[in-house]
C-alpha cells in the first residue's frame, strides 16, 4: 500500500474530527440508533461528494460547506446539550443586528469566533495545497469491503428502532439543516407573523377612572448588580434614595435566561411547562384594551419580541428597526424618554404604558451615553480578542448606573400627577459576569443565580395609597416571598384593577391571597430545568 502523504492524513483527519465528537456525544445523549442513522446519512452525503469531484482536491474543497455545517451543529450539540431546534429558530427570528453583534464583544465568545475561524482556514489551507490530478482511491478493494460492512453493522443497530434511526439521519449536517429551515426556523417566523390573528378575548370587565401604570422592562439586569440590593458600588442611588414609595422585591426571580421565553412568560401569565409560542392568543396590552385603558408600546429593544406577542397597543413607537438591512446599534435608552413625556402630557383616563428597555444587554458599553462612566475607563479596550474581564465588569455596572438614571427621568416625570400611579419595574432576564460567575452572557442550558435572580420593584404614589392601601400593603408583606416572572401578568392586572375570568389572585403579589411558585420549572437556554429548594428564599 502506497504511504498517504502527511498533507492528505492532515486534512482528512481534520474532515473526521467533527463527525466522530458528534457520533460519541450523541451516543452519550441519544443512543445506538440515533447515533447509526447520523452516520449512515453522513458517510452518504460524503460519498455521494466522492463520486462526483473524484479527486482529493476536489472533493476537500467541495465538502467545506458541509464541513462548516458539521462544525457548527457539533459545537451547537456540545454547548446547548441538544440539536438546532426551536430554542434556537426563536432567537434567530427575534435577534436584531445589533444583539447579534454585541454577542461578540464579550472576550470569551470572540475566542471562540477565532478559533473556528482559525480551524475552517486551516482546512481550506490544507485543502487547496493537495496536489492537483491525485484520485480518490475509493473504488479499492478494501476501501469498498471496509464500507460495505460498516453501512452493514450500523443498518443492522438501526433496524431494531427505525423511527429512531430516522430522526438520526435527520441530524446530519446537510438534512439536519433543511430539516431546521423548513421546521423550525419556518413555524417561528410563521409564528411571529401570525400572533396577532390568533388573539382570543380575556372577557376583562371594563373600568373607568383616571390612574396611571408604566411597566418597564428592563433588560440583562442581575439583582446581585444593583446597590439597592447591598452590592458594594453605587450603581442604584437614586433608587435608594427613594425610601418607603418604593416596595423592592427581595428574591424575584426570571422563569427564562432569554428574552424571548422571559418577556412572553411576563406578559402572559403562561406557566414556562405549558410555553409555547403558538399557543400565545394575547397579553396584558391586549388585557388592558379590553378593560377600558388607553395603550402606548414604548420599545427601545428587539421588535420581534412584540411582533411574536402580537402587541397591538393603541399606539406604539419603535426607534429602530431590529430587521434593518444596515446592522445598526440601538440608541441608550433615553430615546423613548420624550415620547413617554408626551404621553404623561396628555394623560386622561385610564392609561397604561409599556417601555421595553434595553438596559444591559452584551455591548455594555453602548448602552449608555460617554458622559455616564463612572467606573469604566475612559479609553475602553480597542482590541478584539482582549477586552479585560475587568473592563466588562465597569462597563457593565455603568449600564446599571445609566439604568438608574433612566429609571429617575421616568418617576420623576410622573411625581406631579394627583391620580393614582404605579411604575412596575421588572428585569426580563440577569446576566452572567466573568469576573464574578466564571462566564459572561445569559441564555446557557443550565439554571445559574446570576442568569435567573433580577431586580423588580413596584413605585406607588401618594394617590396610590390612599385609593388602594390593600394593594399595598400586600406588597409590602410579599416582597420578601419568591416572585417569578409569570406572577407579574396577574400582578400588574390587580394593581390596575382588572378582572376576567381567568384573573387568579394567588399569582398577584398585590394580593393578600399570593401563593409563591416554588414548583414550576424554569427555562434554560430553551431547555426546561426544574425547581428545587435552592430557588426559595
């Protein structure tokens, strides 16, 4: 036998590698049959490429795309603990730009960037330097008996479970990706388009009255980050300073490590056992519309998120396109502070506003104006693979400052008002610091305090008071009970006096009869994880 060259042993082990760590992970997770379909679908599409370029250049070169494939539904597999699906497809449709960009500006994921970049190179490297006219030896006696007997041997472990076997060939690189593109990533952008026609009526009872309701949504908030929760900076004081009006809740926790399973969990009242983004038929817009209340949708996040709820407020400014064909950065949240201005200005009757914030999303840095730095430098790092564990940490406590002050624009302007007035501030989801948790980001497939435990307060005027003390003090008594994302729907609603029949008081924190969910599970990077004790405060 002919000695292969060290070039040709190089490229093809480097080929290999991504199919053999996907076969051992997934006969770890998914078992014998699984993992034979994969296989069988694999060699096929590698075979079907041999045949038609014939030559070992050729073929090398035209397997790349199906290499990159290969690579990144393995990574996808060893990160996530499970395939590309829905989890995913959901992100993609409701990421803009400007997320997809601030991903990378965390150093770890920017290694990672270069690193499979650095390897995709070396395979295309190696590949272009084989010489050119040197055939594919695969019509060799023992190239075709060492085949016939492994499609044999894997054909036999796939016929004891072939529905299982099926889903196996599924998960190859190229049908695993058409698989993705017509499911998956298809029903979600389905599912966005069409949230708005599969609204049904709560059957709320209509109020009337003038009062008041601002919910905030904050965003990538971790409660162990802001002052008024006893962190050692200064990050909060102006919340601080707000004393008795304010009723902060202690141990309130997300039910989703990403936006788009926490902010639908919030404004639905949907358990995370029971989510799914098709069975969404409204919200609390749609809720407070039914009950007399005039709506405003104030967003300076990803618009996808509302499309997939179907927000449909009675009027709603969005300052930026999230499916913009120029990748742009979303401006500091201050952008929608003179809308909402406008609309205290005008202020009658029953009123409810929403602001979807950007708060502290991945690209700290961009999320507040230069003049906010207090504890970053003031010449941030320029280089791409070395942004300081140190500089992330600054960057992100002056986000939570620039928060803050956002937060004090918003009471402030309120604080005049004689009508009743609440402002519910809740965090859609926390955030993970290296300096602090060993890794930086949210969304990973496993429950974490710094991805899970958010700050949430509700604001409450004079006026307030002395209509609803009830409400009151009810907070007052549960704000050191554990409240989930999914209490927040009832809750807001009993601050604004709605019912409907499926109103459940024990899920409002403004109730006397609030019962804590220390049961339903969470929702980890699109993954459910259970509740434990751990979870209680």
């Amino acid at each position: 036998m002919r000695k292969l060259p060290l070039r040709l042993i190089a490229v093809a082990a480097l080929c290999a590698t991504p199919y053999l760590v996907m076969a051992i992970w997934l006969m770890i997770r998914k078992g014998a049959q699984f993992t034979a379909g994969y296989l069988i679908a694999s060699l096929l599409v590698l075979g079907l490429i041999a045949a038609i370029t014939r030559f070992q250049r050729g073929f090398f070169l035209a397997h790349f795309p199906v290499f990159v494939l290969a690579t990144v539904f393995t990574a996808y597999g060893l990160v996530q603990g499970d395939l590309p699906s829905y989890p995913i497809a959901y992100v993609l449709v409701t990421s803009s730009w400007d997320e997809v960009f601030s991903f990378f500006s965390i150093w770890q994921y920017q290694r990672a960037l270069i690193a499979a970049l650095a390897v995709l190179l070396l395979y295309l490297a190696l590949s272009w330097g084989l010489p050119r006219g040197r055939r594919l030896r695969i019509g060799a006696p023992w190239i075709r008996w060492t085949a016939i007997a492994a499609f044999a041997l894997l054909g036999a472990v796939a016929a004891t479970r072939p529905v299982i076997f099926f889903e196996g060939m599924a998960a190859s690189p190229t049908a695993g990706l058409g698989v993705f593109l017509a499911g998956p990533l298809a029903e979600a952008r389905e599912t966005v388009r069409g949230a708005i026609a599969r609204k049904l009526p709560y059957g709320a009872a209509r109020r009337t009255g003038d009062e008041l309701h601002v919910l905030i949504i904050g965003e990538s908030a971790r409660r162990d980050s802001w002052s008024v929760y006893g962190y050692a900076r200064q990050t909060t004081p102006y919340l601080a300073s707000l004393g008795d009006e304010t009723i902060f809740f202690q141990h309130a926790l997300s039910d989703g490590n990403a936006t788009v399973y926490a902010v639908p969990l919030l404004l639905t009242g949907i358990n995370p056992g029971s989510l799914s983004m098709g069975a969404i038929h409204g919200n609390l817009v749609d809720l407070a519309k039914e009950a007399g209340y005039h709506t405003s949708w104030l967003v300076n996040n990803d618009a996808s998120v509302s499309y997939l709820l179907g927000m449909d407020a009675d009027d709603a400014i969005y300052p930026h396109s999230p499916v913009a064909s120029i990748p742009r950065t979303a401006p500091p949240d201050a952008a929608i502070l003179p809308d909402f201005e406008r609309r205290i200005a005008q202020h009658h009757g029953l009123q409810f506003i929403g602001l979807h914030t950007f708060g502290s999303h991945t690209g700290y840095s961009h999320r507040y104006p230069p003049e906010f730095r207090h504890f970053s430098p003031a010449h941030l790092s320029k280089s791409f693979l070395s942004v300081p564990d140190q500089e992330l940490l600054d960057t992100y406590d002056d986000s939570v400052l620039y928060t803050d002050w956002f937060l004090r624009q918003v009471i402030e302007a309120v604080r005049g008002l004689q009508v009743p007035v609440t402002i519910t501030y809740v965090a859609d989801h926390g955030e993970e610091i290296s300096l602090l948790d060993g890794r930086s980001g949210h969304g990973f497939p496993f429950y974490s305090k710094g991805s899970f435990a958010i700050p949430a307060f509700v604001w409450v005027n004079a006026a307030y008071r002395r209509a609803y003390p009830d409400k009151v003090a009810a907070m007052v008594r549960n704000r050191d009970q554990m409240v989930r994302s999914h209490d927040f729907f009832y809750s807001i609603a009993d601050l604004m006096g709605i019912r409907w029949p499926g109103y459940e008081a024990r899920r409002s924190f403004a109730s006397a009869d609030f019962v804590p969910d220390l049961t339903s599970p969470f929702i980890a990077g699109g993954n459910l994880v259970p509740s434990t004790d751990r979870h209680a405060p």
